[in-house]
C-alpha cells in the first residue's frame, strides 16, 4: 500500500471521528481503525473502533506492520512505520 493511499485512508477514517483514534495496518495491507491500550515486540492490545470497551483484542506483534497514532484533530502523533 502506498504512503499516499494509506493518508487518505487515514484521513477518511478520521474525518468520520470526533475523539482520538489509532489506524492499525495488518501485515497483508488491511488498515482499521482501533483505539491502542498497549503494545511490545510480541502483541498489540486494542479496542476496535465502534466497540464497547470490554471488547479488547490482543494481536501477535508479526501481524502489524504499522501503527499511525492520531489525536482528537487529525494530526499525526506517531507512525511506528515509516522507515527512519
């Protein structure tokens, strides 16, 4: 997926939120929308956008490429995956 695919991506997504949201990329290029409690070198805990917050999932750490960390206004806090 392509750096200007993934922005409007993200930006679709976020535009449609008023609150703080986190975009996750799987592995295969799936992105979603998540709320991240935690991550480390083995998993990623999240609660997925629209869910209660009970519903956390934890996700293997090898199945992310990228999480991009947004605040309450769109601007970007974090991309974990853009390379240096």
């Amino acid at each position: 997926m392509s750096h200007r695919l993934l922005w409007a991506l993200v930006g679709t997504i976020l535009m449609s939120l008023g609150a703080r949201a986190d975009v996750v990329v799987r592995s295969d290029g799936h992105a979603f929308e998540a709320k991240v409690l935690s991550q480390n070198d083995k998993e990623i805990v999240i609660i997925p956008a629209y869910c209660d917050a009970s519903a956390t999932e934890r996700m293997p750490r090898a199945l992310v490429a990228r999480v991009v960390a947004m605040d309450e206004h769109g601007a970007l806090l974090s991309d974990n995956g853009v390379p240096a």
